[in-house]
C-alpha cells in the first residue's frame, strides 16, 4: 500500500479514486506542529543560540499524529501532497520530522487543481522537499512569534491593546492614516455649471470645460453667476471628432484581484470569498462525482497553463466564434510571485456556470461565475468603441459633449464593464463644425468637496498587495485579525478604525516605527522572498532585526507610561478616592483608585449589553454582545433569561489548512469546528441556511 497525505480531508477519497485502489490517501488536517510556547518567554526559539525553533506538536493533533504513524507504518511508500504553497512546503517538512522520513527522498508531489489530468501528471513528476522554501517559512514564522509575543505583550501591559504583528500593525497604520486625513478633510464650497441643449430632438447636458477649453475653479456663487451671465441662448459647433476606443480585457484572478471583484459585484466579505474559494477548490458533489472547480486559491499569479488556453479558445471559437480569438495576458510580475504558479480559473473541461448551478449554493454559483466569465474574457479579443466628440462654445466659454456605441463586443459578451456615462449606446447626432445649437437651459449648482471613502476590505487588500505587505494566504486573515482585536469596525465590508485602534497605531508608530512603515515592512516581505530562492541568510535577517528590535522593546518598557485609569464620577465608599475603570483577567471592572492600599471592587456589571443588528431567531428580541466572567464575547438573547438562545460563534472563516472536517450530511455545505457556549461542536458553513451540527466525539486514550 502506497500512503499519500494531503492536508484537507475533503480532499481525500477524489484524490484515492483517481489514483487507484493500491494508494490510501489520508490527511494532516493542516498544520501538526507549531512552535512551542514553553521556556522563557513562551517565544518557542532559542535566540541566544542563533534563533533554533523549538516545535511541539498541537494538542488537538496528537490523535492525528497517532493516527498517521500507524498508517505510514503499514506503507511500503509515502508521499506528500501538501498544498502547493509555502505553508504547504512546511507542513510536508514538519510531516518527515514527525513521522520519521528521510527528507532528501521522500517525494513530494505539486498540483493546483483536484482533477484526475492534473493529479496524473503530479505523479509522473515528484520531487523532494524544498528546503529554500521550508526556510522561507521558518523565518517568517519566528519573525512573527517574536513580534507577536514581545509587542503584544507590552501594548498590553501598557494601553491594554490585545496583539500587534509585522503584517497586522502595517495595516493597521494604513487605516490610521487614512481615517485621520477623512477627519482632517476641510470641505471647500464650489460650483457647477449645468446646461442642456437639444440636438436631432434629444435632450443632452454638455459638461462645462472651462475657458477656451482650460478648466477653472468656481469658488463662490458670485464667480458662477457670473459666467451662467455670459452664456447666450445659442451655442456654436466648433469641433466634430470621431475615433475609435480599444478596450482590452483585464487579466485573470489572483487572490487579491478575486477578493477585490467579490466585494465590488457581489458584495462578499474577503473572508467569506475565501471560505467559497477553498470549497470550490477543493470539491462539489457535481452529478455524484467529487470534483474540483477551481485552481488552487491562494496565488498572486496572472499566468494560464497552456492546456487550459488552448481547452478555452477552442470554446470560444466554437460558442462566441473565431473573431472573439483574443491572446493570453499576464501583468509583468514584481519580484518573486508566490505560492500557486496560475491564476485562479476554472478546472477541467468547461463546464459553464448554468451547467452545475443546481449542484451549487447561490454564493458558490455566483462566485464560480465570476471566476469562470474572467478567465475567459480574458483570453478574448478588446472591445472597440466609436467616439464621437463634440465642442460647442459661446465668446470664450466651451463645453463638451461625449457619445460612444460599441463596434465589436469582444470580451464584453461574458464580462461586462459598467459605463455610467449617460450618453453610452446613443444614436451619434447629425452635426457638423459651425452648426448652431439652441440652449434649453442654463443653471447653477453648489457643491463641496468630499472627503475620501472610507476603505472598503477591497481597497485595503488592493493596497496591501501595491505596497507589498503580506501575501495572498494573509490579506482575508489580517482583516479578520484587526476585527477581532477591535481595532477595526466593519460595517458591511467599510473598515473605520476604533478609539483602541488609533491608540495603538499613535504607540507603535512613535515607539516603533519600522513595524508600522510599510516599506519597511514590504522590504522584509523582499527579504523573506530572496530566503525561498536561496539568496538571504536567514540567520543575518533575524539578527539584524533583532538587535534593532530589542532595543526599542527596551526603551518602550521605560518611556511607555500605562493610560490613566478612566474615572467613573464616583467616590470609593471606602476610603473616599476616586472610582476607576480596570482591566482584570476576567475583563473590566470597577475598582478604587487608591489600590494596592484600598482594594474595594464595585460588584456590578460594568458593560452594558450593545445590540448586534440581528434579531433573535428563537423569540424575535434583538441581539446583544455580552461578556462573560471570563472576558471572553459572546452574543445572546436580549431576553434573557426567558430566552437562552446563544450564536454559536464560528471560527475566522479564513480556514486553517483542514478545517473542513467533512461533508455535511443536510446540504452542499462543509462541517466545521465552531465554538458555543457549552464547547466546541461541529457545524454546516451555510448557517443560518442550514442549522445541522454534531457533537465532536472525545477520542479515547490509550
């Protein structure tokens, strides 16, 4: 028997039925070692003795660790099939230390899609483990534990902030920064002159240009007014132009570009883009068959296989016709692309979105849709537009007017590019330089400049990948992560930072500031990059980080003073001292000012419940978030207690490699591990949709 261990379980019996019935296919369900928060510290790293990892396996894998060394043992081979990133890389590496296999020839197979053709040809060309990339991680990984640990430690002691992290705290600053220019934005007055003029019976509004076609400002009422009185009732034609538009499709999705468009079209959370994107990839019960739909979703590449081209244009050909032919695009990558080495697209032979719609929920159908109509646009021929250009003026004072219909649809027959232009699709007017065109109406309008958007997760994930903070695997993560340490509301996918946010942002930057810059941080990511490929020490990186590092963890111990405790307006009826806000272990309280000396604790609660927006599926009442004796949040019935009704708080949606423990037995969904107030159970991803969950059985020991 031949063993092969990939890291979802989801995977397992496509993989073991397109292989045959002589391989066993079994799962790591993600990571089964990390570093161990024992020793001093709790960092898991020796730095002293040149920054050794110690790794311990997680506690909730030692059964899976069981599991698998007594497969492997009944295995005349083993191979590893890990995903094909660099995650996947150190989980193959942990797997032959764990399990006792030599590392220099134990094969590890590389593929991006879950189909019988692309696992076929993964096992015709193994290779071994590549240890530039194992390092690559390893680096990263020790980078964020010290990190993570040192600093969230202080922030915590000090402002009570809950974490900071090298990617995290650089988005956290690119939030900052742009919610402080939104509240430093002067709104300045100005005007618009609207017009409308009637051409071959139709009514149009010519924009205002300006003077002899030279924009101006009009700052005040009195400056429009002025130049709506020298608008006669009559405009001249002093420009005809017409030209042709090419507009070229966009290249197919990476990660980033996908989150972006889900959120744009479909209004998909980034996490919950991902969390389809990895049901898709991994499998859908398509006619009774387990198949993969998509590549694999964590990428930053723009590239196609050359079987997947040549698959497309022969359907293009055949549905749409040879004039749609277009050519493979793929944007010029900046230093080394990551992870997966496609884009993400369709698997297989074609299938269109309406031919497996009833195998799919709603959202996998609209987010496979997406993914299928812009791999395909993109190897299509650019859309070409007419334009016709018209410029009319009156003494010095020119206006224009703008018309375009499409010629050749191209790529715009599956991806179609919104044009809100108002004149888009109109008959082009006769017309002709030195016509006269009769005015219908002339006005003025006050307007004031607005203040930038808050970001969407969209934008920041657009500009995390600009800057180069983070990678594919990390965008949804990070969010989530700020979210979850209240850094951040999300309102609907719009980021606004938090009181606490700004705190921490304002500490790190002044205490810190290269983990907070975002080119010091993209020139890390450069650094880590240059590691995979062999080019970096990994031991001069972390040096040289650490040296700098540790001495600003020691001047921030010294001149980072706590915030002053929050004064209630109440006295201690105790010893008369001021009443204060705390933070204890088990979250917030009430306690005199004048401790260690006066030790009174007022017993009420001190957080009111605050309403979540949803209602109360048991009783109808609405939602509250409360906390418990521990400090941890939960949300809950505001009825209670004639209603004990508690959401089950789900996971991050930005699974874990494995997360998806199997199928669920009621609907198209996946089992997860979910956490209520009794423990953790198991629970179907489309929730509310579908309510099925099952109890996590205790494995017995030995």
């Amino acid at each position: 028997m031949k063993l092969v261990i990939v890291e979802s379980p989801t995977k397992c019996h496509t993989i073991e039925r397109y292989l045959g019935p002589e391989y066993k296919v079994v799962a790591s369900r993600g990571h089964i070692r990390d570093l161990s928060t024992s020793g001093k510290g709790g960092l898991g790293v020796d730095i002293p003795a040149g920054f050794i990892p110690k790794y311990a396996i997680s506690k909730d894998k030692l059964h899976i660790v069981r599991e698998l060394k007594g497969d492997v043992s009944k295995a005349d081979e083993v191979i590893l099939a890990t995903d094909p990133d660099r995650e996947g890389e150190a989980i193959a590496w942990h797997l032959t230390k764990v399990l006792n296999l030599p590392v220099e020839t134990t094969k590890r197979l590389e593929f991006h899609e879950i189909t019988r053709d692309s696992i076929e040809t993964a096992m015709t060309a193994p290779r071994i483990i590549d240890m530039n990339l194992v390092a690559s991680q390893e680096t990263r990984r020790i980078l964020d534990r010290i990190i993570g640990f040192r600093l969230s430690s202080l922030i915590y002691k000090k402002i009570h902030s809950r974490s900071a992290g090298r990617v995290q705290s650089a988005a956290l600053r690119l939030i900052y920064d742009h919610d402080t220019e939104i509240e430093q934005f002067v709104s300045e007055e100005y005007w618009n002159i609207i017009t409308s003029v009637k051409l071959n019976g139709n009514e149009f509004n010519p924009s205002f240009t300006g003077i002899n076609e030279k924009s101006i400002i009009l700052h005040n009422e009195g400056e429009a007014q002025a130049i709506l009185e020298k608008i006669p009732d009559i405009l001249k034609v002093i420009s005809v132009s017409a030209s042709f538009r090419i507009k070229e499709s966009k290249v197919p999705f990476t990660t980033s570009t996908l989150q972006q468009e889900a959120f744009s079209r479909l209004k998909f959370k980034t996490k919950k883009t991902q969390m389809i994107a990895q049901q898709l990839y991994e499998g859908i019960n398509v006619a009774g068959e387990h198949v993969g739909l998509i590549t694999y979703m964590r990428t930053d590449s723009t590239r196609l296989s050359t079987t997947f081209i040549n698959r497309a244009m022969n359907y293009i050909t055949e549905t749409y016709g040879k004039e749609y032919i277009g050519h493979a695009k793929q944007i010029k990558e900046v230093g080394i692309t990551q992870d997966a080495h496609e884009a993400i697209r369709p698997t297989g032979n074609h299938r269109t979105p309406e031919s497996i719609k009833q195998y799919l929920t709603p959202d996998q159908y609209h987010l496979y849709k997406l993914i299928y109509n812009r791999s395909l646009a993109s190897l299509m021929k650019a859309k070409k537009e007419q334009v016709l250009n018209i410029v009319l003026a009156a003494k010095d004072l020119t206006f224009k007017l703008e018309f375009a219909h499409t010629v050749f649809k191209g790529y715009e027959v599956v991806w179609d590019d919104k044009d809100d232009n108002l004149n888009y699709h109109c008959e082009f007017p006769e017309i002709k330089e030195g016509d006269m065109v009769p005015l219908i109406k002339k006005d003025k309008e006050q307007k004031f400049t607005q203040p930038p958007a808050h970001y969407s997760e969209a934008k920041l994930v657009k500009l995390m990948e600009e800057v180069g903070i983070g990678r594919p695997s990390t965008y949804a993560s990070t969010i989530e992560i700020l979210k979850q340490r209240k850094y951040i509301n999300n309102n609907a996918g719009i980021l606004t930072i938090t009181d606490q946010g700004k705190k921490t942002a304002i500490v790190l930057r002044k205490y810190f500031p290269e983990i907070v810059d975002t080119k010091y941080t993209a020139q890390m990511e450069s650094k880590l990059d240059e590691v995979q490929e062999g080019n970096e020490s990994r031991l001069k990186i972390l040096s040289d980080f650490y040296n700098s590092f540790d001495e600003q963890i020691k001047v921030a111990y010294d001149k980072m003073y706590p915030d002053e405790p929050e004064k209630t307006g109440e006295i201690c009826p105790k010893c008369g001292s001021s009443l204060v806000f705390k933070k204890g272990k088990n979250g917030k309280f009430v306690g005199c000012s004048n401790f260690p000396t006066c030790r009174y604790v007022k017993k009420e609660v001190v957080e009111p419940a605050v309403e979540t927006g949803e209602l109360c599926p048991v009783c109808g009442k609405p939602l509250v978030e409360r906390h418990s004796a521990k400090g941890t949040h939960f949300i809950a019935c505001s009825g209670f207690p004639k209603c004990r009704y508690i959401k089950a708080e789900e996971r991050p949606v930005e699974h874990n490699k494995g997360d998806f423990l199997k199928d669920c037995p009621k609907c198209d969904g996946h089992l997860v591990k979910k956490k209520g107030r009794y423990g953790y159970f198991l629970g179907c991803t489309n929730f509310p949709k579908c309510n099925y969950m099952e109890k996590i059985a205790k494995v017995k020991r030995k």
